[in-house]
C-alpha cells in the first residue's frame, strides 16, 4: 500500500517524519531501537564533552595521538585548529540539558559548513569548540553565528575565536 499523497503533503507542511512499515514489523521494536540509539549517541555525545573539557582544563599535557585514538577512532584531528568560544554573558542561573541541546543545536547549523566535525564541551554557560582551521570562505562564520543567536535568544552573545595551533598542548 502506498502512503497517500495528502497524508505525505500534510506531514512535510508540518516539518513531521512520515513512515511505513511493513505488517509484520511492530512499531515498538523500532520505536525502543530509536530510543536505544538516541540514549547510545547522548551517552557518546556527553563523553566526548569529558574528554574535550579534560582536553581544555587539564594542567596536564595531552598525547594528541591519544587524543585522536580515542576520540575518533581511525579520523584524525585537523592539523591546524582554533578554539571558538561562545558566551552568554547575561545568563546568570545555569541552563538545563534542554536549553543546552537547543543551543547546540543553533550552532551546528553554522558549523555544518566546516569540513570537520567540530568538538565541543559545555564551561558553565559558555560553549568551547576545537575547530579545524577556518579557511576563507568561513572566517564569517562566528559573526553570522553571534547575529543568529542573538536574534533567536534576544540576548547579547559574544564570540571569541583563537589563533590557529597545530598542537594540542
């Protein structure tokens, strides 16, 4: 049976996922197999916040080939990188894990653009990026990132960028 051609046109107005299945599949095996995978990429997305504010805060030097072992896997980290930190000054209570999801999600839209992915750990209400070296084209990325997130939060927000480095330490 095909969906139908309203059902379809209804559910993309609407920004819905729309999906069939087969009969003999039950909707709750898949529904607990999303589930089981959104709570596996949430555990992977706050250990990787760890490991990247260890990276940040650690007096201790970093073994960058550790670092990009365990990390990610058999990727390797940019050569050249630069830390991008966005700060919220005006915000004084501590945000809960939804504001923060829907401020990280803000920002991945503007850093889909950069080749790598970029990491990133949460410092109190300030975000901290490890970012491949911005090249030309992005350079205006943090200011177009700053105007979006003031205009979406009615807030000040300030942007900082760091020099390029090629190592960790």
């Amino acid at each position: 049976a095909k969906i139908p051609e309203a059902a379809v046109s209804c559910a993309d107005a609407h920004g819905l996922p729309l999906f069939e299945l087969p009969w003999d599949m039950r909707l709750g095996e898949v529904t607990r197999k999303i589930g089981e995978q959104l709570m596996a990429e949430q555990s992977q997305r706050k250990n990787l916040q760890g490991f990247v504010k260890k990276l940040f805060f650690s007096a201790r030097q970093p073994a960058e080939d550790f670092f990009d072992a365990a990390l990610l896997g058999h990727t390797k980290l940019p050569l050249q990188k630069q830390v991008m930190t966005v700060d919220f000054p005006q915000w004084d209570k501590a945000l809960d894990d939804k504001e923060r999801l829907r401020l990280e999600g803000l920002c991945q839209e503007f850093l889909a653009a950069i080749p790598a992915p970029p990491l990133f750990t949460w410092n109190g209400n300030e975000l901290l990026f490890l970012l491949p070296m911005l090249d030309s084209a992005a350079k205006k990325m943090p200011e177009q990132l700053r105007t979006a997130l003031e205009h979406a939060l009615a807030t000040v927000v300030y942007i900082g960028l760091g020099g390029v480095f090629d190592q960790l330490a």
